[in-house]
C-alpha cells in the first residue's frame, strides 16, 4: 500500500496491471487521481467498497478486473455509477441476483465475465437491457433456463461461454440458436446433445465451437 503513493504524478497512465499483489484499501486513494486511466486490474487485491469507491472518479475507465477478490453486492453498488465501463470481471465475488441491478447501469458494457458465482436467471432479467453486451462468459454459475432467455435477446452477442452451467437443460441451451451473431461458443460440460445442437444449425458465424465433456453423439457430427 505505501508503494502506490509512488503512482500519484504519472498522470498520463492509461493502464496498470495490480494482480496478485497485497493491495488493500489504504492504498486506494493513489488510483482515484490517475483520471486517465482506461484499464484498471485488481485480480486478488484485497478491496471492499471503501476501495473499489476511490475508483468513481474515473470517468475514462472502461475495463475492470476484480477476478478473485471475493468482493459482496455492496462493492457492485458503487460500480453503477462508473458508467464509461465496457468490460468487467467478477470471478470468485460473493455477489448475488440483488447487485445485478447496478451492472444494469453499464449501459456501454460490451463484456462481463461472471465465475463460480450464484446469480440466477432472477438476476439476468435485470440486466436484460444492456444491448450492447458482445461478449459474456458464465462458468460454475447458477444460469438457468430463465437467463437463457434472456442472453437469447443480446442482438450484438458473438462470444457466450457456458462452462459447467449445468442448470441449463437441453430446451435452454437451444436458445443459443436466436444468437446469429456468435462466433465463439464454449459450452464445456453443459447438457448439450444432439437436439440442442440442431438447433443452433442458424449460427453461420460460428467460427469456435467447444463441445467437449457433452452429450453429443455420432449423429450430429
């Protein structure tokens, strides 16, 4: 924490990369006056809301990390009001279905990646509106059926990751085919089989597809 107080006069930085070091909030304050920043990582730092809070001031910070920082809704409440945030990382947080309705405040938000985290297809209803999502990758999280639903309707989607979301059932995951856009599709230990396959047979973009631990059979290859 003392070392950051080295950062205040480096004013023209656009990015900074903190992962895996024994940052906490004491040593926040130092990032909250670099005003040009764009490109912030906080994988593993050790942040809550009095931290993350620093960060407000940042109007030009469009990408997030805070991969592993087991960050709880409370911090998500102070991310709403960073508005210019394209890209935000949530690996690991103890975040609920409740905080999504301030990621439904990133109305520029282009990629969220959202792992090991319990937010249900209650808590993708509140984020529905974010149309300018491209790229959403959910891995070990609680999506439904009720979210594919919902992910179904992000007209500029091309990259959807469903690693191990194996609360999706076979009908849920033939939502993916009213996705024309995606070019990159992962779907990594999910229910998939032939029928839900069949029905993606409209994606003519797709350029990467993972299929592998499913549950697809000689008939669709």
């Amino acid at each position: 924490d003392a070392g950051m107080k080295s950062l205040e006069g480096l004013k023209k930085l656009r990015a900074l990369d903190l992962r895996n070091t024994n940052l906490t909030d004491a040593g926040m304050p130092p990032l909250g006056q670099l005003t040009e920043l764009v490109d912030l990582q906080l994988e593993r730092a050790k942040v809550t809301k009095a931290g993350v809070a620093e960060l407000t001031g940042l109007k030009k910070l469009k990408s997030l990390n805070l991969n592993t920082t087991f960050i709880r809704d409370e911090v998500i409440s102070v991310l709403g009001e960073m508005t210019a945030l394209e890209s935000l990382q949530l690996d690991q947080a103890k975040i609920t279905d409740a905080c999504m309705s301030d990621i439904a405040k990133l109305k520029n938000l282009k990629r969220l990646r959202i792992r090991e985290c319990d937010i249900t297809g209650e808590g993708f209803e509140k984020i529905k509106d974010l149309k300018n999502l491209e790229r959403l990758e959910l891995r070990l999280t609680s999506t439904d059926d009720q979210a594919m639903g919902v992910i179904s309707g992000f007209p500029k989607l091309n990259y959807l990751e469903l690693t191990e979301c194996r609360l999706i059932s076979e009908a849920g995951l033939s939502e993916i085919g009213k996705l024309p856009g995606l070019v990159t599709l992962n779907l990594l230990e999910t229910k998939t089989n032939d029928a839900t396959l069949a029905a993606m047979n409209g994606l003519i973009n797709l350029a990467d597809l993972n299929l592998e631990a499913t549950k697809i059979s000689n008939k669709s290859v």
